[in-house]
C-alpha cells in the first residue's frame, strides 16, 4: 500500500515537476486511446533505472533538475483552465512518484479528467494494483526479454514489468514500447520472446516498436529503419497492431484487419479518423465505417 499523504508529509520530492507541456497523445506514444487529441504531461526528476541510452537522462538520472512546486490541486485546475480532457505522468518515471501521483489521479479523476501513466513498470505488485485502480489508460516499457540485462544492465527486474503489463492489461487500456537498440535487444530470438508475452497477454495490445538513437551512456549507431520495419513485420504474424516510433514512414496508418480500409491515418502526429465510427450511439465501441468490424480504440 502506497501511503497517499494530504500533501506529501515529510517527501522531500513531492509536487516537484521537471516540466509540464502539451502534446499529442500520440506523442506518448498511445495510438488506441483517444486518437487525435492532446494531453497535459507533466514530467518528475529521478527514475529507478539506470538505462545507457536514457532519451531524458537530464531529468532521469538526476536529483538536482530545475523544478516548479505545484500541488495536485494545482495540477488539476491547471488541466482544467486548459480544458485538457486527460493527464499524462510521464517523461522520467512517474511511478517513483507515487504518493504525489495518487494525489494528483484521484483529484483528476473526481473533476472527469482521465489518467494516463507512461512507465517503465518497475514497481512493487501492491504499489502497481494501487495505482492501475487511478489510471484510465498506459503505456508500458518492455525494454528488453532477458531477466539478466534488466538486472544488471538497467537496475530493473523482467518478472516486476511482466506483471505490471498484464495487470494493467486485465484493468485499463495498455499499450507497449520497446527501443530497439542493438546489440542489447535485437537478436530474433528476444525480439519474439517479446512479441510472444505481449500475444500472450492479448494480441489486440498495440506494440510500438521504436528506433534508439544515441543518448545518455551509449554512443553506438541508431537503429536502422529497415531493422524496425522488419521486426513489425514479423510481430504482426501475431501481433494485431504494430507500429515504429522514430522513424517517419507512412506505415503507422490503422486499418480495418476485415477489408483494410484507413480507419485512423497518422502523419507524423496529425491524426485523422476517416474510416472510424463509432458502433451504437454512446456505447463507447468503435468500428470500420465501411464493413462494421470492431476496433479495440478508446474515447
Ligand atoms: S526507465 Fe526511462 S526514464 Fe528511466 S532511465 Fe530508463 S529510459 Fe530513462
């Protein structure tokens, strides 16, 4: 149990926000969950991992980032006078925030704003079920698939983000990400351990595959798109859903799995929704508009 405190107690980091911006929510990357529209993200410093090739180490691999103290209330009115429709604990690792995050989801919630986690999944099986009760939708790493590389390369446990994945997956709308980065993750073999856990969870969670780039700790050459395209392509033998992150191409397009009609069309993060309707009036499912086949998207 996550001791959720009015104001954070004695926590010396409670209520420190590294940044706090607007984006797309395809900038999270969540594709399924409502396609097209913007979310406030708000970004921590500190993370409980150690990854080389951290894309925000300034934030992540440090105590003394510049911050703003702003409260959960804050935060929310915040959301509020923007007219945001959901929140975003993202950038860093939130969940190493946990108290605040409690906080700042259940206030979002009780005013109708949705909560959206981007994280790592290291978190302890009571702290994740706690947690995955305040959020409405995820998107989870899956660095890698060796229990080896995420102990001692990463600081994190494989058996700790397995079970995260597949107890937000049985609770609210969860999608995966996985930096390809050579030599560390891209052999065929870990690369289909990966897909076949996520399959084995559901083969309707949307997998994002994305190309590194040199960063933090690790200098070695990006990943080639062709590499990134080649892995969706074997993922989707199994996987319903596969997109790449990192490189622009213009295979990131849902289509009906029925007729292959565009329901929703991605350039870069312009997103349009031309074959999507939804099933019934008000009852949340979605569908091709041209044959009816349902598709696994969230408003
Ligand atoms: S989990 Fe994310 S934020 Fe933390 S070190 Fe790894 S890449 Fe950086």
């Amino acid at each position: 149990m996550v001791r959720s405190g009015e104001n954070g107690g004695s926590l010396p980091f409670y209520g420190r926000v590294s940044s706090i911006a607007i984006d797309p929510i395809e900038k999270k990357p969540l594709f399924h969950y409502r396609p097209g529209q913007v979310i406030l993200s708000v970004g921590f410093v500190g993370c409980n991992l150690r990854c080389p090739f951290c894309q925000n180490w300034q934030i992540s691999q440090t105590t003394d980032a510049a911050f703003s103290v702003v409260s959960p209330e804050e935060l929310v009115a915040k959301a509020g006078e923007l007219g945001m429709k959901q929140i975003a604990y993202t950038y860093s690792e939130p969940l190493v925030h946990a108290e605040y995050l409690i906080n700042c989801m259940t206030l979002a919630r009780s005013r109708g704003i949705a909560n959206v986690l981007v994280t790592n999944g290291c978190v302890n099986e009571d702290a994740a079920a706690e947690i995955i009760t305040l959020a409405d939708a995820a998107n989870i790493d899956l660095k890698c698939f060796s229990p080896y590389n995420y102990k001692n390369i990463l600081g994190g446990s494989l058996p700790a983000v397995k079970d995260f994945i597949k107890a937000a997956a049985a609770n609210i709308h969860t999608e995966v990400t996985t930096l390809i980065v050579p030599d560390f993750n891209d052999s065929a073999g870990e690369i289909d351990s990966c897909i076949d856990f996520i399959a084995s969870v559901s083969n309707e969670i949307p997998w994002h595959i994305s190309a590194y780039h040199p960063a933090y700790k690790l200098k070695s050459p990006p990943t080639n798109a062709e590499t990134v395209l080649d892995i969706k392509r074997r993922a989707g033998q199994k996987l319903l859903y596969c997109y790449t992150g990192n490189i622009w191409n213009d295979e990131n397009n849902t289509v009906c799995l029925n007729c292959g009609s565009v329901l929703i069309r991605r350039n870069g993060y312009a997103v349009k929704t031309p074959g999507l309707a939804q099933k019934s009036e008000n009852d949340g499912k979605y569908c091709c508009r041209q044959c009816g086949t349902a598709l696994p998207v969230r408003y």
